[in-house]
C-alpha cells in the first residue's frame, strides 16, 4: 500500500489505521518536504532491512503524485507572503486527506496537524517562497523563508504549539541523491544586511579643497570595515563582512555630493553579529567625522529581518544520523559542512531543539548539479521519495522512543 493508502485508511476520529500506524503528507519548494506513512513492527538493529525496504517502498509507490504536486508549484512561484496559489494548493491537498489545519498563520501559512492531539509533539517545517502511536505530529507549511523571516512570523502565529523538538530538510547540490549531510552545533550563519550613505559637500574636481569628498570618506570606511574581521574577530570564530556594491557621482570632473555603498554581515554565532553589526556603524560613522562627512547607517531590519545562527541540537543530529544510516544506509550518511549562508529555521531553534539537515540531489544525468539560486537550477525528481521516506521514519523513531522513555 502506498502511503496516501495509508493516509486514506487512518481514522481520524479514532486515531488508528487498518493495518499500519503512520500517515502522510508532503510539501515541495525545492523540495522541503513534510511528510509521514507507517511502517510495521520494531525498529531494532534485525529490523533494519525490512524497516528500509518498507518505508522506501511506500514512499516510491507515491512518486508520481510527489512529482505533480512538486511541478505544480515550480511552474508557479511566489515571493515571500505571496504564497497564495501555493497554500490554496496545499490546503486542496490537505482537505482530500482528511487532514485538519489552521489556517492563515503569518498571512500565508499553514499548520496541519495528525495523531492523538497528546504529547509528545514533534513538528516538521517546510518553506513554500495515523496513526496508533501515542503522540502528535504538527506539518508546518511555512512562507518566506527567502529574506522575510517567515518563521519568526509562524512563531507568532502560534505554529510551534506545543512541540518539543522540530526537524528541518534543505536540498544540497554538492551531494548525489540518496545521499544527507548533518552536522552538530553551528551550521548556518546568523546574517544581516546594510545599507550606508556618506554625505560630503559636492564640488570641482579641480577645486577638491573647497569639497568634502565623500568616495574618500567612503574608501576608507570600506577598507576600515575590513580590519574588523581581520583584528578584532577570533581567527577560529568564523565571520563575514563583505561591501557589495558601491554607488555615487556620474562625471569625471565632479566630486558628488554622496556615495551609497552596503553589503552583508555573518557570523556563525548569533552574537557575534550583533557585535559586527555595532562595530559597523562605529567604523562608517568615525570615518566620516575624519573626512569632514556625515554617514547614515541603516541596517535594513524591516526589509531583511536578521536572521540568528543555526545551532542544531547534538541529541537530534544523532537521532538523524541513526535514522539515515537506518533508511540509506550508513555509507550515504555525511558530515554536513557548516556554511556561511542563513536558514530563518533558526527562529525555531531559538525555542525549542532542532536540527537543519541536508539531502543531496545532485544528478549529473539529468543535470541536477546547480544551486537552487542559478537559473540553471534543476531538481532531480528521484530525491521526492527519499525525502518522504525520511520524514516518515525521523518523526516515528522520535515519537517511539519518547514513548519508551516514559514507560521506563
């Protein structure tokens, strides 16, 4: 039975199934995935095999529907909290289930919810920009992670709820389908972005004594930005400011009357931007006074909330490791490289234990081997089902094991 069998067949008011204990559901954005299907019996080391086999299998037989329900949403992207078309989908999809959700949180997203409604609760997050197991899964469609915070905005909403722990998946091109990657501790880096405008007082290029220039006042302050880096951050504390365009005067023979330059900061320690960004503006706004100018520092919060580091929890990256090695075999379990781009995922980690991983697509047969952010980005479909599968077994291991934890 595949696993919309399985969904089809669980009582909802009862909390039981046929013949099986889990349901299922999925979300794909460049594939994020939320989805559950039961297996049968333990989950001890003889059990391995059989375990794999099962939930892969239900997981395949689904495939196409995966694939469907994935194009249908590629061919129609929408920016951040414009996921209209998206979430009427997903709410289409989730009403054919039989699965009850709330809905709006944070304009456009959606929490669905499956199982007993007691803890222990477990929560699965997917970004759109049945079980007889004592225990409640929460799938929280979320939007705009790209650049809005759109987590922090389902926090608000009240889409964690009372889950204790929440798991998080991220596509990786650097790693072939069938393939994840988890690490511990830092991963993804807090991140900020910023805009400076230095005003000087226009003028003659042949007269720069009567002018106060502000691309000097802006050239130091750009090469000053640098030192904080390199003299004042711990070697082994990893940090990035980087200026990434500059803006200012049209003519060869005028010194303008300001220059607008900004950039990005990161840091792999939510601290340690804060303290990079308040070093930002010391550093923009002295230079100015020595080159006779003023400066306006603006940190972009509204537009491009910062993001807090991704920290994932030691327990849980084990829990996935084990769950990997389980359904992939241990030889497609990586080590996950910590990387200096932003996950908003780290607003749940500010509240509860969690743990962002990766799931390799890529495929050089079918040229799945670019970033998701490259025009040439193409996802190789077969990932659909490795995903579902490991939803599924990351959620029933977890909520088992709390299970026997509690009766011992």
């Amino acid at each position: 039975m595949s696993v919309i069998g399985f969904l089809r067949n669980f009582d909802h008011t009862n909390n039981k199934m046929d013949s099986c204990s889990i349901a299922n559901f999925l979300l794909v954005l460049l594939l994020s995935l939320a989805s559950l299907c039961p297996v049968h019996g333990t989950h001890e080391e003889d059990h391995n095999t059989n375990y794999a086999k099962e939930i892969l299998s239900a997981a395949q037989q689904d495939k196409q529907w995966l694939v469907s329900i994935r194009r249908q949403i590629h061919e129609n992207p929408e920016l951040r909290f414009e996921e209209y078309n998206t979430s009427a989908l997903l709410r289409r999809e989730l009403d054919q289930l039989g699965i009850t959700y709330t809905y709006p949180i944070a304009k456009t997203g959606i929490v669905a919810q499956i199982g007993s409604g007691s803890s222990p609760v477990v929560a699965l997050r997917a970004d759109m920009d049945a079980l007889s197991l004592q225990g409640t899964v929460r799938l929280i469609f979320q939007p705009a992670e790209e650049g809005g915070a759109g987590a922090s905005e389902m926090i608000k909403g009240g889409a964690l709820g009372e889950a204790e722990a929440i798991f998080g998946m991220h596509v990786a091109y650097g790693i072939p389908t069938g393939t994840i990657a988890s690490i511990s501790g830092p991963h993804l880096a807090a991140v900020c972005f910023f805009e400076a405008k230095m005003i000087g007082i226009g003028g003659h290029a042949a007269e720069p004594h009567l002018s106060a220039d502000p691309i000097l006042a802006a050239s130091f302050a750009i090469l000053a930005l640098q030192q904080l880096i390199s003299r004042e951050v711990d070697p082994l504390h990893s940090q990035v400011l980087s200026v990434t365009y500059v803006r200012g005067g049209s003519a060869s023979n005028v010194i303008p009357s300001h220059v607008e330059f900004g950039g990005t900061l990161r840091s792999l320690t939510t601290e340690g931007l804060w303290k990079l960004r308040r070093r930002l503006k010391e550093v923009i706004e002295s230079q100015a006074v020595v080159h006779r100018c003023n400066a306006y520092v603006d940190m972009k919060d509204e537009e491009f909330p910062p993001l807090p580091a991704v920290f994932n929890d030691e327990s849980l990256h084990l829990h996935v490791k084990r769950v990997g090695e389980l359904t992939l075999g241990p030889e497609n379990v990586k080590v996950c490289e910590k990387l200096m781009a932003g996950e908003d995922f780290a607003f749940y980690q500010e509240l509860i234990p969690g743990v962002m991983f990766s799931i390799g697509i890529r495929n050089e047969e079918v040229g799945s081997v670019y970033s998701p952010h490259s025009p040439y980005f193409f996802l190789d479909e077969d990932v659909l089902p490795i995903g579902v599968a490991l939803h599924v077994a990351l959620v029933e291991i977890y909520l088992e094991s709390r299970q026997h934890a509690v009766k011992q």
